[in-house]
C-alpha cells in the first residue's frame, strides 16, 4: 500500500509538472486570462460527476460559501491572474522551477499565520537554500523576454505562490471539514467563471475560429490536469496511515519533471546551467524540509 501511495504521488506531481509546458503551448494562440478560465470551467465540470448530484453540491455549498468563494479567489482567480500573465514573460523551464519552490513560501507564511506550525531555525535555512534557486534563475537566465520583463515574470509568479499559500491557510484554519471533491470542483468552476469574466473586460471576446490541433490538445490536457491530479491528492491524503509531511516529499519532483518537459516539448526552450542549479537547490530544499517536518506536516497542494 505505500508503495502504491508513493507511485500515485509520483504520478500526481507529474501530472502537475506538465502543465508548464501546455501552458506555453496555449498562450501561443490565446489570451491569458480566457484560457486560464476555459481551462478551469472544463476541469469543474470533469469533476462534477464525481460530487455526489447537484443537490449534494448546492448543500455543501450554501454551508460552506464563504471559506469555498474565499479559496476560490485566492487559489484560482489570483493565482491563475499572476500564473498566466507571469509565464508569457518566463520560460516554461524557469517558471517550473519557480513554482515548485511554492511548498518553502507556504511554509513561511504558516509560520506567521498558523499557531503550531513553527518554524525552526534548520527549517528556515533550508527555506533560504530553495529561494536562493529561484534568485539564481532570476538573475542568470537569459532569453528572448527583455531585462525588466523576465524579472516581472518571476515577481508574479512569486505573488501567484503567496496567493496559493493563502489560500491554503484558508483551508487549514477552517473549523468545517469540507468533502475535497466538492469543494475543488465548485472553487475551480468558480474560479473559471470568474477569470473568463474578467478577460471580456480586459482582453476582449475570445475567438476560437482558425486555432490549431495542439491548442486544443494543449487545453484538453490542462483541464484534465487539474481535475486528475487534485483528484489522486484529495484521495491519497485522506487514506489511513498517510502521513500529509512524507506525501508532500514527493513534489520535488514537479521543479524537476516541470523543466525537464519544457525542454523537450518546446522547441525555443534547451537546459542550461543556470536553470539545473536552481532546480537543484529548490528540490533538495523541499527533501530536506520534508524529512525536518516528518513529525507534523502541512498540506501545501501544488498548483499548476
């Protein structure tokens, strides 16, 4: 059983890492804010089969309105508003890099937030060590996305991590426990709704006429992305004898795998030293602060 635990985590975070990819591929043809929406309202609806019926969500949702639309803004509308408008400045490499250091900045922000999740001193060191990876990528990468705008990039992605992160204590603190599924399948619909509003305003009516096959695929997937992949997680920590600090070990992957796909799916993208050392440092930071946390672990979900 752990070892089919640990395959599904693996397989979870995978999924996550490749989204940066399909997201690179989208933002060739559409804008931002429209396809993070359409993404999103088709993986609610992937997920609503699973919810127990209409009358079951609209239950859980009219006792639990508050804490789901405040994880909605925070975990999809904010963070997917940073996350897009961030990854058309970055390379799919970088901002994978980037965002897997998001567990290490949830982490600290806890700290401030949550009573009994201290930090200590080896933990914040190791903290430093992730971030110093993403300073580096800031600093060394280079590419076609100019000087101030390549640093942009990496600051919304940055603030797209703080969103997460408070969207995650949102869900901490809470004193109901809410049914996973329903929940994420109601804050990603939302979510979607909203972003695809917002994009009327400020990037006008989407055209979907002329768009080639690999958008297409590149949608289907991210939406099924985001329905599987929160799916096998919801379902992995809430199996008996699964510790939420051991589960969460396995994203360092998604730095890794999130780079490693960049490269090889997209053409203008080739791996680079100063890329694999900040892969490096972010990923051994997350194992070391993983294992430090063993006794009590936090459940900081990626985002991708």
């Amino acid at each position: 059983m752990k070892a089919k635990t640990s395959v599904l985590a693996v397989f979870a975070c995978f999924l996550w890492s490749t989204a940066f990819a399909g997201v690179k591929i989208g933002l060739e043809f559409f804008n931002p804010l429209a396809l993070a929406g359409i993404r999103f309202i088709i993986s609610g609806l992937i997920l609503l089969p699973f919810c127990g019926g209409l009358v079951n969500i609209k239950k859980i949702f009219s006792e639990n309105k508050k804490v789901i639309l405040l994880i909605s803004f925070f975990q999809i509308v904010m963070v997917y508003t940073l996350f897009y408008r961030g990854m058309t400045m970055v390379t799919g490499s970088s901002a994978a890099v980037i965002i897997g250091a998001s567990p290490l900045i949830s982490a600290v922000m806890a700290h401030f937030t949550i009573k009994d999740d201290p930090l200590t001193l080896k933990k914040f060191l190791f903290i430093l060590t992730g971030l110093a990876g993403v300073v580096i990528i800031t600093f060394g990468t280079k590419g076609a996305y100019g000087f101030s705008g390549r640093y942009l990039g990496v600051a919304l992605l940055l603030l797209s991590s703080i969103s997460g992160a408070a969207g995650n204590i949102v869900v901490a603190k809470s004193k109901k426990r809410i049914n996973p599924f329903v929940m994420n399948a109601v804050q990603i619909f939302i979510g979607g709704c909203t972003l695809l509003a917002v994009s009327f305003l400020f990037e006008g009516v989407p055209l979907f006429k002329g768009l080639p096959a690999k958008f297409w695929i590149s949608l289907f997937w991210l939406s099924t992305v985001s329905a599987a992949g929160f799916s096998i997680w919801f379902n992995l920590l809430q199996r008996q004898g699964v510790k939420v600090s051991e589960l969460n070990l396995w994203k360092f992957v998604i730095p890794v795998f999130g780079a490693v796909l960049s490269w090889i799916i997209l053409p203008d993208e080739n791996p680079n030293l100063i890329t694999i050392i900040g892969m490096f440092a972010v990923s051994a930071s997350i194992i070391a602060y993983s294992i430090c946390n063993k006794k009590k672990g936090y459940a900081f979900y990626p985002r991708t």
